[in-house]
C-alpha cells in the first residue's frame, strides 16, 4: 500500500517500517491532521522549498548512503 504514494522510493526494501492497528477515531485525527501538513500537499519540489521548517523534515536516505560506501569493483573503477 505504501507503494502506491508518490513520496515514497519504490525499490526501498524498508518502504515499510512499521504497520499497527489503529481505531476509527485516532485515523479520522490522521487523517486531519496530515490534510493540514504543508508538506503532504506540496505538487513540486518549489512549493516544498517554500515551507518554514522543511529542512529539518528532511532525513538521511541510509539505502543510498550504504550504496555510496560500497567498495569498486577494478572493472567499475575509473582511471584517471
């Protein structure tokens, strides 16, 4: 389900952190509370750069940084 949101990076294998059963009452509380969430309604990265606190929303991608220190191969390596 989580696939199906555009702001979520689909070749992430933890896509999904963490599922929980929740009550009507407290999704009906989410689901207000995320309609009133700038972010959640940003169309484009403009619109997103344009919210006060969006820097601190931001959090490391630890896929990609893993992916970045991985070691070369000799073949991948490029010789100056």
């Amino acid at each position: 389900m989580a696939r199906e949101y555009k702001r979520v990076k689909h070749h992430h294998k933890d896509a999904i952190r963490e599922v929980c059963e929740i009550g009507y009452s407290e999704y009906l509380e989410l689901q207000y509370a995320n309609s009133q969430d700038g972010y959640l309604q940003c169309k484009n990265i403009q619109q997103q750069r344009r919210l006060e606190d969006f820097e601190q929303r931001i959090e490391a991608d630890l896929f990609l940084l893993s992916r970045q220190n991985r070691s070369t191969h000799k073949r991948d390596a490029h010789i100056p």
